[in-house]
C-alpha cells in the first residue's frame, strides 16, 4: 500500500523532470512519451496511446471479473512564463506547469509503482494520462476515441492540488463540484470607411460598447444559487491600429458559466439574442462561436462515499468548504458514463495560485494523492 523512500525520491525527481519540459494543450507528445517510459517497468498488462490527442491509459488487469476503476490526471501544462525561481524552472519559453499538472501525473505514476508490484485481486485499475484539459477538449476527446471501450470505467476518479487550503486537507462533496462554462467569440461585420468621412461606412463602435456592459448583466443570482449564471468579457478588438480608417469589424470574447448544464443552453441562447438585437439595431451582421466548452462537474454519491472512507482510513482531514468552485474543469466528460468523483488537495494556505507565474506543484503532495488513490483502489477491487 504505500511507497517507499526510493519510491518517493525517483517520483519527485521524475515530476521535476516534466516541470521543466512543458507541453501545451494538444502538444503532449513528448509527455505522454516520458509516461509510457517511466511505467514499462511497471509492466501495465495494455497501453494504449494516441487516445483523444496525445492521451495514454495503462492498465493493470487481475484476470478476474470486477469493476474498471479509472484514475485520472492532466498532461497539458500553460502557456505562461514561469518566474518560480526553483532549480527546475521550465527550459521552455513561454510555457510552464503552473497548474501541477506535472505533480498530478507522479502521482498516477505512483499509483502505477504499487500496481506492478500487486495487482488488483479483482477488476482492473486504468491510468488514463489526459492531454488538453486547460483547453476543455481533452476528456470529450479520450472519451470519443473509439478505443475507449477497451477501458470504459465503472467509476472515474481524479484529483487537483488546491493553493489556498491548508496543506494535505482535502475538499470534496457530492454533486456539482465545477461549473460549466465555454468562451463565446461574438464577431460583428458592417462597413469601414475614411476617418473623415464615417457617415459613409457601418461602425461596430456603437454596439460593441453597448455589448461589453449588457453581456456581464445577463448573470444571475449568487453563487449559492443553483440557477447562477455568469457573463465575463474577456477581449474586445474593433477595426485597424491606424487613424485613418473608421472601423468595420469587431470581436468580443466572453466566458459564460453556470452551476447546471442546461442553465447553460438558456444562457447562450440570451446572449446570441443579445448580439442579434444590438448587431441588428446598428446595421451590423453578426456571427457567434464556441470556444473551451466544459460540462459541469458532478460528483456520484457512491463515487464520493467511497473516496470519503479512503480518507477517513488514510488519517486525510476533510470538509465540504469551498465547494462548488467557479472554475471549469473536464473531468466532468467521465461521469457522463462512470460513477465519477473529484476532490481538491490543499497545497497550502498561503501557497502561490494556481495560474500564478510563481507556482510550482508541492512534491510533498505526491505521497497523500497516491495513498488516498490507492486505497480507494484496494477498497473496491481488493
């Protein structure tokens, strides 16, 4: 059941090594290779690779019937400068791990230490190794790769360190756990025109300036309300960088969440008429996509009941606080088809945030994640 100090020197040395060579959404190539590599002598009985991307599951198989139980973690890291300062600060420019995903995946790759030492009495275990989460694209796409069958769990479980809360606790609930959200490119089209002339052409001017306020007061509630819904302008672009062109075109980019998903559908089909109506009083045409959509995170009960005894066993703290959270997070694809939980690690009260440019994954992290995974593990599967 547990590591030993070998165990926990190579798995901190190895998640350093990812810290440094960080790979975006959708470019993991390289990560998933470290994955396959640093598991071979664990000797997974399938691996599949290439799943939804750069995706890669392992899978220790006990050759007797049982439940699939996956455990997953994130590939992906960010495109942010990372000004951390450690010793293994990322050697790549513009991109670092500044959400642990990196830490994330030692853990799983613990879990895959124990594992090949013993497998499961019954049942398999399912290291799935996600590509693009910060992107919203990676769980839909693992889960519509038609490989997926091969591993399709009965119950799904992850993790996220939480900066913030105090170190080693840990926040889990039932139910809603991460809001839906999906950005939202409103691209309006009219006419430019000579900066001293602008009567002749269509300006977007009027009603990109009536959009930027109105979009964000379509929100409603607080947050402790099911219904909440949220509207966050991100971007506006209008015309040309120049002075002599009244302008013809813009964009504004806005983020829309809510606690339920099918708030979310009211909530898109409010704004597109809102685009419509102001693009159609201004004489404008007007196009809307989506971008980084994500399905809300919901945590099954029995899913959280059996993490729940998994950390009461382990000696691991516990509460409901701060749960919901606002942030997104795709997990949520797994628990369309599984019995599906997540909960957060505290990586410590005053602990950089998550997206910070100084953030770094707390190694010490590594051995509380792996031992509440594997006992959940060894609690269903023995």
């Amino acid at each position: 059941m547990t590591l030993t100090n070998r165990d926990i020197v190579e798995l901190t040395a190895w998640r350093r090594k990812l810290h440094q060579q960080p790979e975006i959404s959708n470019e993991e190539e390289k990560t998933a290779g470290e994955v396959v590599d640093f598991l071979a002598d664990t000797r997974p009985d399938k691996v599949l690779t290439g799943l939804g991307g750069h995706g890669v599951a392992a899978v220790y198989d006990s050759g007797q019937a049982g439940p699939t139980v996956l455990f997953r973690s994130e590939l992906d890291a960010l495109p942010i400068h990372e000004l951390s300062g450690v010793p293994h600060s990322s050697l790549v420019p513009g991109k670092s791990h500044m959400c642990g995903h990196d830490g994330h995946t030692a853990i799983l790759a613990a879990l895959g230490r124990q594992l090949g030492r013993e497998r499961p009495a019954r049942g398999r275990v399912v290291l799935m190794f996600q590509p693009a989460e910060e992107t919203g694209n990676g769980a839909a796409g693992v889960v519509a790769d038609p490989r997926f069958g091969e591993i399709a769990p009965d119950f799904a479980f992850s993790l996220h360190n939480l900066p913030g809360v105090p170190f080693g606790e840990v926040r889990v609930k039932t139910g809603v756990v991460n809001c839906a959200s999906r950005g939202m490119r409103i691209m309006l089209e009219g006419k430019t025109a000579h900066s001293s002339m602008p009567e002749t052409g269509v300006s977007p001017m009027m009603a990109i300036s009536q959009l930027m306020p109105a979009l964000p007061a379509l929100g409603h509630g607080t947050f402790a309300d099911d219904d909440f819904s949220m509207v966050t302008v991100t971007h506006a672009l209008m015309g040309e960088a120049v002075f002599g062109i009244a302008p013809g075109q813009a964009h504004v980019w806005a983020t829309l969440r809510t606690r339920r998903d099918d708030r979310m559908a009211e909530l898109v089909a409010a704004a597109e008429a809102l685009a419509a109506k102001i693009a159609g009083e201004h004489h404008l045409s007007v196009r809307c996509d989506y971008h980084e959509i994500f399905v809300a995170s919901v945590n099954a009960p029995d899913a959280v009941e059996h993490l729940n005894r998994a950390l009461d066993e382990e000696g691991v703290p516990r509460t409901e606080d701060s749960l919901p959270m606002r942030a997104s997070e795709d997990f949520g694809v797994f628990g369309h088809s599984a019995a599906s939980a997540m909960f957060f690690l505290g990586a410590g009260e005053r602990y950089p945030a998550l997206h910070n440019p100084d953030y770094d994954f707390p190694d010490d992290l590594i051995p509380i994640g792996s031992r509440v995974f594997m006992r959940t593990a060894r609690n269903l599967l023995g």
